[in-house]
C-alpha cells in the first residue's frame, strides 16, 4: 500500500470520528441531516478504499481461487444497512 492511500484511508477516519463527536451536540434536524449524509458518504468511500486495498495485497499471491474471492469483495461495494 502507497503512502497516498494510507493517508486517504486515515483522512477518511478523522472524517468519520468528527462527524461522530458533532451528532452529540445540539443540532438542527436541517444539520443532522447533513452530517448523516456525509458520514454515509465518508464510509463508502473508506470502505472502496479499503476494498481495493486487500485487493492489491491478495492479487499478490499465486492462489487463483483467493483472487477471485478478493475480486468479488471488492466490487461488491460497502454492505447496506438493514440487511
């Protein structure tokens, strides 16, 4: 893994962790809205980024049937809530 996406990745987090301290302040159901959108989107993003990650690391080894099963984890995307 490069140093762009480990920053990315710890980018990501640091997003994540200060939209979490901001729900539990007073807000407007106008800006809790928005921070929930944003923490979704924060997510899927760390998520792709992780995705594709392990991907890079498992395309590394000689294990066809390990490479097909990272392939498939990384574009199947980030699991939806509620399932």
């Amino acid at each position: 893994m490069n140093d762009t996406t480990l920053t990315r990745i710890r980018a990501h987090r640091a997003n994540l962790e200060r939209y979490s301290r901001l729900l539990a302040t007073e807000l407007t159901d106008l800006e809790r809205s928005y921070i929930h959108r944003r923490i979704a989107a924060e997510h899927a993003a760390l998520t792709k980024l992780e995705a594709q990650r392990f991907a890079r690391t498992v395309s590394a080894t000689a294990d066809p049937e390990v490479l097909v099963a990272a392939r498939a984890v990384a574009q199947a995307g980030p699991p939806h809530e509620g399932r």
